[in-house]
C-alpha cells in the first residue's frame, strides 16, 4: 500500500486556506486519502529532519510558504527527500513558488507559453544588451498582488527599480554609516564585490492594451476560472478587486492553452494566470503549490474536458477546497505510478 506523508508547519498549518496565514482541513484530506487505501499520517518538517537519511518511497505531500525564509528552510529539506521519495508539489515546482526567475527558466525548459522574459541578478546584465524593445515589464521575482511589477519605458525608468532597495537591513545601515561616517572602517573592494546581484528580477515582453486577464485553477480534472479586470489607469488586472465569472469569447482559448499547460509540466494543482491577445493565449505567471484558492471555492461551476468532442462541458456544483485537492493529489500519484511503471 501506498504510504504517505501530510507534512505540517507549526501548529499543524498547511497551505492554504482562504489566505495564507489560514490553513486546509487536514483531517479531512487524510480521511479522503484513506479511503483509497493509503496509509497516511500526518507529520511534521522536524520529523523529516529527523529522518532524512531514511525516508524512502513515501508520498510527501507538502506545502511552500510565502515566508521567504521560511521556503528556503523547506527548500532545503526536500532537496534531500526527492531522490528517494514521491514530492508533491514536486521539487521544480516548489522552487517557482513566487519565483518569476525561476518560473522563466521552467518556461524555457517545458516550452509553458509565458510571455518571453529573461531573468537577471543584476542591471549591468541588461545594459550589455542591444536594441531592447520598450516598453517592457520589470518584475522582482518574489511579490504577490502585482507588488514589484512595473512597466518600464527606458532604462533609466529600469535602473530605478532595480535600484530601489526593498528593505534596509541593519547590516546595510552599518556599510552605509562605514561609508559615510566612519570612513576608516570602509573597506572599497568588500563594497564593490556586495553591490553586484543586489537584486533578482525578470523583464518581460509588455502586452499592451490588456482589459483583463485570467486566473485558472487546475485540480485534477476540474478547470476554475476567473476573468479579472485591470483597474482605472493601471495595467494590472491582479489586484483590482475587479472580478467576473462571465468568460466570454475567449473561453475555449484559455481553457485549451490551460490544458495544453497541464499537459507538458507535471503537477497536482496549478494557478494560471493567462491573458489573450488577437486570439493568442499567453501565460503571464503561475504557481504549483500555495495557491490562492477562490478561483476555485467561490465558484459554482467548474469546466470539464471531454475529449470525445475535444470540448469543455460546464458542470454547475460548488467545489471543496480539500475534497479537490485531494482528488488531484490522487490524480497525480495515480498518474506517477503509470509513469514509472
Ligand atoms: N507582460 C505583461 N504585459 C501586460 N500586462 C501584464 C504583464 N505582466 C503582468 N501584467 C499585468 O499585471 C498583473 C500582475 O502581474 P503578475 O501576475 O506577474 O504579478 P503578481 O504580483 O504576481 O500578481 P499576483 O500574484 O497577484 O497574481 C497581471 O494580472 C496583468 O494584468
Ligand atoms: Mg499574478
């Protein structure tokens, strides 16, 4: 039998709910799981330190956090789990959790649709290159609710983000009083080897004229959607608060391209965010694992493919977030075991 491993953070916490800081009923995704003949427990990351160097052919199933430090620690411990164990979300995925660099070269890997972009650590990576077509968008790599997207329309207007320090730390309050105040105490060459890949960042194509763009959440077999709408003199739909589930025309594009998605980059559960433009679909950013989820529980319809008619049936039901999540965890191990078969 098959054996698996819910892995929680304090308190028993596993993303996520409504909102990050709120938690999915485990007891209710370990019950379902059960019932299809697994043995599942639920555990903790200390019990995975605990047991690195033994743990071998479990289901783990586990969560990012938005936490940065926190991701890296978990980052850190599943790097020696996925040899030697099933990971969901699997390792790729967990490291494009709110990583647009990342998500990039995934993209340049699996051939995903993303709007071309390339991923930097540092602006003198970009002043090298030649004839860069503006407008364009820069995006730090980490920053949720469109918080670090900019469109950028020279390179001055680029300097200034990247330039733009996110927080002062105290260690760079001391370099700068060093600098400034206790010049004795500065030392040049320590300060010209800190200030290379002070920031990492992508800069992306720029679709002009967007009204609005699409979430679509994949569980398994049932596609959510949302269409958001860019807010007043802004071009930024994610965030507005501006939301309609009338799809329109653009249907059947996005739910295509969402599957065609799904087909090339293996996952349990996937938050596209997908715009279309002259009938082109084009994948703008995505997450595998810690996934907003009211795209999904807020919806009472879901789409289907039916591939006898290679068409999308609409199926009025309210979705549960734990029910469907366990449903496409199931659908991926199922799936993971007639590959490796
Ligand atoms: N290359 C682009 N061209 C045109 N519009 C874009 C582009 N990239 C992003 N946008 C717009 O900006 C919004 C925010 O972008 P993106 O999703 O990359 O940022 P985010 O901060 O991760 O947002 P969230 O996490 O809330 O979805 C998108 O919803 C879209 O409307
Ligand atoms: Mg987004």
């Amino acid at each position: 039998m098959q054996k698996i491993l819910i892995v929680t953070a304090e308190n028993g916490w596993f993303a996520q709910g409504k909102f990050p800081w709120e938690s999915m009923d485990i007891e209710r995704i370990k019950r379902r799981l059960e019932s299809n003949n697994k043995i599942v427990n639920v555990t903790t990351f200390q019990f995975l330190k605990d047991n690195i160097a033994s743990l071998k052919d479990y289901i783990i199933i586990y969560t990012s956090s938005q936490r940065l430090e926190h991701k890296y620690y978990i980052q850190d411990i599943m790097f020696l789990l996925k040899d030697n164990n099933t990971l969901i979300p699997n390792y790729e995925s967990l490291l494009a959790h709110e990583n647009k660099g990342f998500q990039s070269l995934l993209d340049k890997k699996y051939n995903l649709g993303l709007i071309k972009s390339e991923y930097y650590c540092d602006i003198c990576e970009v002043k090298n290159i030649k004839n860069l077509n503006y407008p364009l968008v820069y995006k730090s790599v980490n920053g949720a609710s469109s918080m670090g997207v900019k469109k950028v329309h020279n390179t001055e207007e680029m300097y200034k983000y990247v330039k733009q320090p996110c927080s002062i730390s105290l260690e760079l309050l001391k370099r700068k009083l060093k600098k400034y105040i206790f010049k004795s105490k500065y030392n040049h060459q320590w300060e010209k080897y800190l200030s290379f890949a002070q920031q990492r960042f992508i800069i992306q194509g720029f679709i002009p004229d967007l009204q609005y763009d699409f979430k679509v959440l994949i569980f398994g077999k049932k596609y959510y959607l949302l269409k958001r709408f860019v807010a007043e003199n802004d071009f930024k739909a994610s965030g507005s608060g501006l939301h309609s589930r009338n799809i329109g025309s653009d249907l059947k594009i996005v739910l295509d391209f969402a599957r065609g998605i799904k087909n090339k980059f293996r996952s349990h559960i996937y938050s596209l965010d997908i715009c279309v433009k002259n009938k082109e679909p084009h994948l703008i950013e995505f997450q595998m694992t810690h996934v907003g989820p009211v795209t999904l529980s807020e919806s009472d319809h879901y789409f289907i493919y039916n591939a006898t008619t290679n068409n999308w049936e609409k199926v009025f039901s309210l979705s549960s977030l734990e029910d469907e999540f366990s449903n496409a965890v199931e659908e991926y191990i199922n799936e993971s075991d007639s590959y490796s078969a």
